[in-house]
C-alpha cells in the first residue's frame, strides 16, 4: 500500500509543493497502521491456516511460532516503509543507507544472541527481526525530525493528514494488489510444494530458492526505486522527455545487471546449497534448480524496473491488471500442471512462475513504450494540483 507514496510523494516533490510530502506520510502512516491489525491477527493463528490448507503439521506449528513473535515487525516495518518512500522520493537516500547499515550491524549479534543463547531458537530469530525494524524506524524519525534538508518537506504533524484519507487510499489499494498478486505466487509456490511427494526436501529447495531469489532481487529493486523516484519528480516538474529517458536508461542497468548475476548463480549452482544445508540430496536439487533461477531473475528484474515506472506515473491499476493477468490467468495454471500433471516438481512450479514473468515483461515493455508522454505530464499536473481526482491511466496514458 505505501507503494502508492511513491506517486504522490514523488509527484509533490517534483511540483515543489515540498509540505504535501509529510502530509502524505502521515496519511499513509495512519492507513498503514489500521491495516496492520488484521494482519496481527492473521498471523496469530498461522498454525491452524496452514494446517487447514493441508500443510504438514510439525512445519505448520514451527511457521505458527515463528510468525507469532514476528508480529511486532508489521507495524514496524508498514511505517519503516511509509518513512523510506518519503526520503527516496526527494531523492535522499544516503541517510537510509546509513540508518540500514548500522541497524544490520546490530542485527547480526543480536540475532546470533537470541538464536543460541537465549533457548528461543527460531523464535529469537523472528524477536531479533522485530527489534531491527523498529531500531531503523527509530533512526529515521531522528534524522527526518532534526536534518535540516527534511525542513521543507516535514512540517510536524498535522490534523491535515487525517483529511481526505482517500486520496491515498485510492491509489493504496491498487499498489497492494500490484505488489501482493506477484509476490503471493512466488510465495503460493512454497505453499503448494508442501503438498508434492517428500514435502520436506521440496518445500525445503524452493524456500531456499525463494530467499536466494529475494536476495538478489534487492539489485533491481533499487534501480525500481530510482527509476520511480526519476520518472515521478520529472512528471510532477513537467519534464516529459526527461521521464522517458530515465525509463530507458534503467531498462539498459537492469539488462546489464541481469545477465551478470545470472552468470555468477549458475557459476555457484553445485555449491550455494551449502549456505543453507548440509544435507547433500538439498545441495544436488538446489543446483539443478540454479539455472531456472538465474532466468527468472533475469526477468524478474526487468518486470521491477518496469513495474518501478508504473508506480512513478501512478499507473498502479494497469499494474494490477497485467499481473492478475500474468500470474494467475497463466504462470500459476502452468505451475500446477507442470507439477502435478507433467510431474516435475519443484521444477516445473517455478517454471510456471517464469512464463508469467515473461508475459508480464511483454505487455509492461508495450505499455511503457506506447505512453504519451506530454499527457502524463497533464495528469500529473492535475494529481498534484486535486488529489481528490486521480485520473485513471487506463483512460488517459495510453
């Protein structure tokens, strides 16, 4: 949902209306916060969902534990986000890597701490999460507080925030489907490893693969984040070319970056596994799922900047569109048959997911080169000027 501050925030910015920043913040802290409570409380039965949706029951009860003293990380990291969207908008960012550097520093002995020494085991290592994300978003309320380059944009609060919460939420809702219909089938593949013959080794690879996956996708994640940041600031400043150009220099980075990391995942496949198991069968079917990995990382990559775009001209429901689409029309349909027909495991789940990635590649490129450019700029301007009327791209962009 905080995605929809990477519209706003940016746009503001770009507009030079620099106090709407913080007012956008704080609405979306307020949003953020409610939705946060049912979460809680799907986390806190955890143990009997997953047992419900057939999962085995010993992996049922340790995700239980585990998600149950994560819980004081959602509010932590729903306004970790909320604030990371404010700075990265204005094009400050070197105070979130300081404030990540330092709060990882700790984490790695407090996590080794409550992990061994404390008897909590897996549980100390869900505590040790929590606590880094609320130290971060401690760090950050400092900085945004006292910095003097937050001066323009943070003003204090203001019951002004509290106004018009719709006009975040209208664009939220469409960020959350966006960003939850692609993440939840990456996850949905784990879930449904669970239930293929020896659920352990299988659901044990594929979470391997998706913490791998998750790791390097952080690269063009950033690159996602500069280009909404670049295409959202030059919008709202009225720098149609400027937008456009910004689009195609990311596209050549995440192209480059792509192909080098894929190369080095399918350089390390027969000794990754070793980072996560000893056990050797893990190993084996971790490195025959290397290859796999490095082509929908290469994709994956390229759907994020694009996708980054698509948040940068307020695009989110075109988004959501192309991903139900995508994902759950095609990748999770071929995911399952190729899993459970074609009986190839956890092969054939993620190679499922890479024919949605492929899909979802396409239609964004043609979306993104087919756009008016100029027009987004007037509706840029009309964002910026009445929140209340947030056109629909769908209508208008293309």
């Amino acid at each position: 949902m905080v995605s929809a501050l990477d519209t706003l925030c940016g746009q503001s910015f770009g507009a030079k209306q620099y106090h709407m920043l913080g007012i956008h913040m704080q609405r979306a802290m307020f949003v953020v916060l409610l939705v946060c409570i049912p979460l809680a409380i799907i986390w806190t039965n955890t143990t009997s969902i997953l047992t419900a949706l057939g999962q085995d029951p010993d992996i049922s009860k340790e995700a239980g534990s585990y998600a149950r003293f994560m819980i004081p990380s959602i509010f932590g990291y729903g306004l970790l986000q909320c604030q990371v969207r404010f700075l990265q908008t204005q094009n400050n960012v070197f105070p979130m890597m300081i404030s990540s550097g330092i709060t990882t520093a700790l984490h790695i002995p407090l996590c080794w701490a409550l992990v061994f020494k404390s008897g909590l085991g897996i549980r100390g290592a869900a505590v040790a999460n929590s606590v880094s994300y609320w130290i971060n978003v401690l760090l950050l309320s400092l900085y945004i507080k006292f910095s003097s380059s937050c001066v323009k944009t943070w003003t204090g609060f203001s019951k002004e925030a509290i106004h018009n919460v719709l006009i975040f939420v209208r664009l939220a809702i469409p960020s959350a489907i966006m960003v939850c219909l692609e993440a939840w089938s990456f996850e949905m593949m784990v879930l449904v490893s669970g239930l293929l013959p020896n659920p352990q080794l299988e659901t044990s690879v594929l979470s391997i693969c998706l913490n791998t996956a998750a790791t390097v996708w952080m690269i063009p994640f950033g690159l996602s984040c500069a280009v909404s940041t670049r295409v959202s600031n030059e919008l709202g400043a009225g720098h149609p070319d400027t937008a456009w150009l910004a689009v195609r220099v990311v596209l050549v980075m995440a192209i480059s970056g792509g192909i080098l990391v894929g190369l080095v995942l399918i350089l390390i496949r027969n000794v990754w596994g070793y980072a996560y198991s000893n056990e050797t069968e893990v190993v084996r079917y971790v490195g025959t799922m290397m290859p796999i990995l490095a082509a929908s990382n290469f994709m994956d990559g390229l759907q994020c900047v694009l996708s980054g775009a698509v948040r940068g001209c307020g695009w989110q429901k075109i988004g959501a569109y192309i991903n139900l689409g995508s994902y759950y029309l095609l990748g999770v349909p071929v995911s399952l048959l190729l899993a459970f027909v074609s009986h190839m495991g956890g092969k054939g789940l993620w190679l499922g997911i890479l024919c949605a990635l492929l899909v979802q590649v396409a239609l964004l490129l043609v979306i993104v080169y087919r756009t008016n450019w100029e027009l987004e700029v007037n509706i840029s301007s009309c964002l910026t000027c009445d929140p209340i009327h947030i056109l629909d791209p769908l209508k208008l962009s293309i």
